[in-house]
C-alpha cells in the first residue's frame, strides 16, 4: 500500500471512529433523556432537631468532587465518623464514593436514643 | 558399567542442552526470565506478562515439542485442518487453537464487561469523544509501519497497539498478521505497565498549570434503568454499524449487562474471576508460545517496539488535544487531563489523570471523571479494531 492510500485510509479510519462514538455520545443523551423521571415538586421536608445537648458539626467547605455529598455529624468526632463510613462501606461491598450519608449521630444507649445514617 | 554410560550418553544426547545449538534460543531464554523479573518482581501487569513470559520460555526449550509454529503455517495456508494440528501439535497448539479462533480475546472482554461500570460514562456522555481522540495512536502508527514497509494488515495490526487493550490487539492480530503475534501482544502489554512512565511528560508538556488545576463539577447520578439499557443499546447500534466488531463488543457488552441486571449475580461473578482467570492463562501462555527465537528475534521485532511506544504517545496526545479543546469550548469547566485516559488501558490510564491532577492541585479529585473518557477508550479501540478488520482482513 502506497503511504498516500495509508494517508487516505488512516483520516477514514479516525473519522469513523469519532463518527461511530459521537452517534454513540447522541444515544447516551437520549437515553438519559428519556429514563430519567421528570423532577417532582419537592415535598416540605421536616428538618430533624437535634437534641439541644448535642454538638453539631456540618461542613462548610464544598462538596468534593466525586463525592456524594457533605455529612452532618451529631456529637460525633470526625475521625469515628470516617471510621463508621469505611466499616459499612466494607460492610456492604460497595465504594465509599457510592454511598451518601446523610448525617451521623452518636447514639446514647442509655437514653435509648436514635441512630441515624 | 559400559552400559550405564551409554545409557547415559544417550540420555545426554536426547537432552534439551544438546538441542541448545542456536544462541538465539539462548537469548530468548535470558529474555523470557527477564519479562517473568518485570512481571513478578516489578509487578508490570503482572497477570498477564508471567504467563507470556513462561510461554516464552517454555517455547524456546528445544526438543520440549508443545509448540510448532510451522504446523500453523500449514494451517493457514490451508494444507492442514485443525483437527491434524491437534493431533500432532503439542500442549501449546491446543491452547493456541483459542487465540487462533479469536475465542479468549472475547471471552477476556467479557469479563472486562463485568468488571467495568459505565456509570461515569453515562453521567458524561462527552467522554466518548475523548475515548475517540486517543484512538488517534493507531492510525498513526498505522502509517508509520506503512513508512517502514510493513504490510498493511501486519501495519494495521501494530497501529492498534495504539489501542492500549490487549485482547483488541491480540484478536486482531491473530486474524490479520499472526506471525507477529508475540511481539505486538508483548509491546501492548509492556507498554500498558509502562503508562504511569509514559505520559506524565506529555501530558506536562501540553497542558498548562491553570488547566491542570481545573477542578469538574460532581457527576450527575446514574440509575439501575439507564446501566442496564446502555449495554443493549450499544451492542445493537454498534454491531450493526461495524459487524466485524461484534465478537468483542458483544461479549464486552454481554459482561456488563450480566454486572448490571441484578438478577445474574452468579453469571457477573463467573465471568469477572473464575472464567476470566481462566482464560487469562490460556492466552497469557499460548500468546508468549509464539514467540519462538527463529521467528521472535529479528529486527522488524525491534522495528514494532518502536512503532508500539509511538502509538501510545500519540494516542495520549491525541486525547490530550480534545481534551484542551473541550476545556476551552466549556469554559473552563473540562480538565485536559482526563483527556490522556482516553487510550484505554483502565484503571491504570485514569489513576494516572488522577495523579497527575492532584500534583497540580492537590483538593482535586479527577479519578470518576477519569474514568468516562477511560471505559470509552475500550469502546473506541473495540470500534478501530473492527473497522481495520473490515478494511485489511
């Protein structure tokens, strides 16, 4: 083959292949289109209060990147909180990166108080 | 007395040692011990380069009898069916009959499906394009093997080194040149190891800092629906756009749906360990067998080293390139660097953007987004592969 017909053969080949995963990257936003449900009125959502004895912590800083969202953590230091979010991450098999936790709160055993994740 | 020795003397003329007469088989015995130190000792892709490198070994130990390359001379010229190749081939001719089929690399895929999440794909459906733009090393290589003299199909068989995925490299060059089988699978793997080496500098050379320090947005959430549509969807508009490519893409897709239905937990798990290791020691060791000294030792074997290192950087530079260009069309809001992961090789290609990404900024957090343009390199070089098979083969 001469190196012009390689010339030839070599733009075809990149074209198609940008052709072949933009048509792909059309489909990928239709079908997100399309399987996504409308968003719905959010409904009032109560905010928990928390007990007037606890310390309240909640990250100010933005959300990491890839990540699934801040944390508030109720009377817990953050280091138990790192803690518990690996040990039901492994618990469950699934990357920290997956999983969103909402809040964390020290529960008080004698109190019979509330675990919250 | 005198006949211990002569059964001794015969036994030492039946040896291996007395065979040892071509010092190219010396060499290729020091080389298969120094890919199983890579391998074991530097931990270069590890799973697959100790099989390649033992197959290497075991192929160049004269008078060992499990591989004869020239039955599959035969073969190919049609002079022989497969059934006289298992009958008086050895132990790696069998094996080698999966390669020859095309049947590991797909089967490899499928497990690949299984392990792969689509997820930060689908969540950025503009990573296809970068998973396209890295697929800019195998065309180039393709031309610069045409510039060497090679063949077309044995330049389009070293152009999709470029690809960085060793099954795509593996099944198309046992259908288009699989003399060249062994060195082209080496120089794909090698140089899939060698990434975290390979395109720091470039991708250094052509960013800038501001744009190296670019922190993207959270990725958009992604349902069960979507993960399980998406596999479908790709195998039908794919497979009917480039038939050739289906073995690969089927299969890969075949995987990934199996991961994502919920229902077929047992099949995923299979396909992801048992099956895939499984087949990884068929290939990695019938691969490694074709490189036997006569054939593997010569210059066009260095040429294609050369041409596979080319074809990695110009597969970075070409995902690199669309990714400043994105950069610049968003506003600011695309990081280059996830650009470079374009050229397959997952995980290794995206932790690289990763790492690179928090050199520059250290609270930034590339890996998901890495992974879009990543699982879309596989998809392209799956694409490139098949299109060079319905051009050369």
């Amino acid at each position: 083959m001469s190196i012009g017909t390689g010339v030839v053969y070599s733009l075809l080949g990149i074209a198609v292949v940008f052709a072949a995963l933009t048509m792909l990257m059309v489909i990928v936003v239709l079908l997100y289109r399309f399987t996504t449900p409308k968003a719905e009125a959010p409904a009032p959502v109560r905010a928990a209060e928390p007990p007037q004895t606890q310390e309240i912590v909640e990250f100010g800083f933005p959300e990491a990147p890839g990540s699934a969202g801040g944390v508030k953590l109720y009377d817990t230091p953050e280091k138990d909180a790192a803690m518990v979010m690996a040990i039901v991450a492994d618990a469950m098999g699934k990357p920290l990166n997956e999983l969103r936790f909402l809040s964390i709160r020290r529960v008080d055993a004698e109190n019979g108080g509330s675990n919250e994740i | 007395m005198g006949g211990i020795s002569a059964i001794l003397g015969r036994l030492w003329s039946t040896s291996g040692f007395m065979l040892l007469t071509d010092v190219r088989q010396v060499v290729m015995i020091v080389l298969a011990c120094i890919l199983l130190y890579m391998g074991i000792h530097k931990k270069y892709e590890p799973l697959l380069l100790v099989g390649i490198a033992f197959g290497m070994l075991l192929t160049n130990l004269p008078g060992s009898g499990l591989y004869h390359p020239e039955l599959w001379d035969a073969y190919i010229e049609g002079a022989m069916g497969l059934g006289e190749v298992i009958h008086e081939g050895g132990l790696l001719d069998i094996l080698y009959i999966g390669v020859k089929i095309g049947l590991y690399p797909s089967l490899i895929f499928l497990g690949v499906g299984a392990m792969t999440d689509f997820g930060p794909l689908l969540a950025n459906p503009k990573s296809l394009l970068l998973g396209a733009a890295a697929q800019f090393g195998i065309f180039t290589a393709f031309l610069m093997a045409l510039i060497l003299k090679f063949p077309a199909n044995v330049a389009a068989s070293i152009g999709i080194i470029g690809g960085a995925d060793g099954p795509t490299a593996i099944w198309l060059t046992s259908i288009l040149a699989p003399d060249y089988l062994a060195p082209i699978a080496i120089a794909a793997y090698s140089y899939m190891a060698l990434i975290p080496l390979i395109q720091p500098p470039i991708m250094k050379a052509l960013t800038t800092e501001k744009e190296r320090t670019t922190v993207m947005e959270q990725l958009k959430p992604v349902s069960q629906r979507q993960k399980i549509l998406f596999p479908i969807v790709v195998t039908i508009f794919v497979c009917l756009l480039l038939p050739s490519v289906a073995p690969l893409l089927g299969c890969l897709m075949l995987g990934n749906l199996l991961r994502e239905t919920g229902v077929t937990a047992r099949l995923s798990d299979t396909a992801q360990n048992g099956l895939m290791n499984t087949v990884t020691i068929f290939l990695s060791v019938s691969v490694g067998a074709t490189a036997r000294y006569d054939r593997f030792l010569n210059v066009r074997t260095l040429a294609i080293i050369g041409l596979g290192l080319m074809a990695f950087i110009f597969a970075t530079i070409g995902g690199l390139l669309i990714g400043k260009l994105m950069y610049k069309l968003s506003g600011g809001k695309i990081n280059p660097l996830i650009g470079s992961a374009g050229v397959s090789a997952v995980p290794m290609a995206a932790r690289v953007s990763q790492v690179e990404g928090q050199k520059a900024n250290p609270s930034n957090f590339l890996l998901m987004h890495a992974m879009g343009p990543n699982v879309a390199g596989v998809i392209g070089s799956a694409v490139a592969a098949g299109l060079l098979l319905a051009l050369f083969g």
